[in-house]
C-alpha cells in the first residue's frame, strides 16, 4: 500500500497548489474588479476587457478549488437525514454521494476537456472589446475538474476500503 500513500500525498500536494492558485485568481478578479470600478468612475471609461477576463477567471477559480474543498470537507452537507441513520446505513450514503460525485465531475471533465481542446483547434478568443485567447482558461478549468473527479474517487476509494486499510495496520 506505500504506493497508494504516494499517490495520495501527490494528489494532495497538487490539490493544495490548485487551491493556491485559485486563491491567487480570486485576488486578481478582485484588483481587476477594483480598476475597472475606480477607471469607471474616475474617467468614466472601463477598461476594455476586464469584464470578460473576471468571468473566465471565476470558472478557473471555482474548478481549481473543488477538489481542495472536497479533501478539506469544506462543501456543504445537509446532513438532516443522514444524522439519523444507523452507522452502516451512512457509509452506504457516503459511499453513493461519493460515487455520484466521480460520475457527476467525470462528465463535467470530459465536456471541460473537449471544449478545451476545441478552444485551442479554432483558435477560440473572448468576446468583448478586447480579444484575449480563452484555450489556457478552458484547459485550466478542466485540469481543476478532473483534480476534483480524482479526489472524489480517493475518496471513495479509501471509504470503501477503510476497514481492511486500519486491519492491515494492526496487523503490521
């Protein structure tokens, strides 16, 4: 099992420096967001292409995000039902919200990944009064989505597998 506790160091390290650069993100939509206010009022001219730039910003950050959120339990969880169930009955819930995650973000990165890839084949540009590349925002946005899909499976997986994990142990 060292190699699995490999990997998941290495997911989590990854997830993290996603987390770090979404945060970073957040901040510059922020400072982006502060110009184009002060530029607004001040002059009374926006800055060409500020708007279209936060909002291609805001998809990175939120898919850079996910999987950190996951691994940290950080989401919301209505747990009004689940609260009451009997032990074995809420690791079943777990398990099925868990796996629904892994599909539901599955196809979330595989669409994420084909609209990257058809952004980078034609070439795709932003829309608005300044044309700026979209591919490297797409593909970053679906790089954060499959991040998120393999923590939801990690999670899943150590889940499933907890018990024989912390017998193998006693064991040793």
């Amino acid at each position: 099992m060292p190699i699995l506790r490999h990997l998941e160091l290495v997911l989590r390290k990854i997830s993290r420096l996603g987390f770090y650069l979404a945060s970073a993100l957040l901040l510059v939509v922020g400072l982006i967001g502060a110009a184009d206010v002060i530029s607004s009022n001040l002059f009374r001219r926006p800055i060409p292409g500020l708007v279209e730039l936060s909002g291609v910003l805001l998809a990175v950050i939120v898919m850079l995000g996910l999987a950190e959120a996951q691994a940290r339990g950080a989401n919301i969880v209505i747990d009004v039902a689940t609260e009451r169930m009997h032990p074995r009955l809420r690791k079943l819930s777990q398990l099925f919200s868990l796996l629904v995650g892994v599909v539901f973000m599955s196809l979330v990165a595989v669409q994420a990944t084909r609209q990257a890839m058809n952004s980078w084949r034609w070439g795709e540009t932003a829309l608005g009064a300044m044309a700026f590349p979209v591919a490297p925002f797409k593909s970053a946005a679906a790089f954060g989505a499959w991040l998120a899909c393999v923590e939801f499976a990690r999670q899943f997986v150590v889940r499933l597998f907890a018990r024989a994990l912390s017998e193998e142990h006693k064991d040793a």
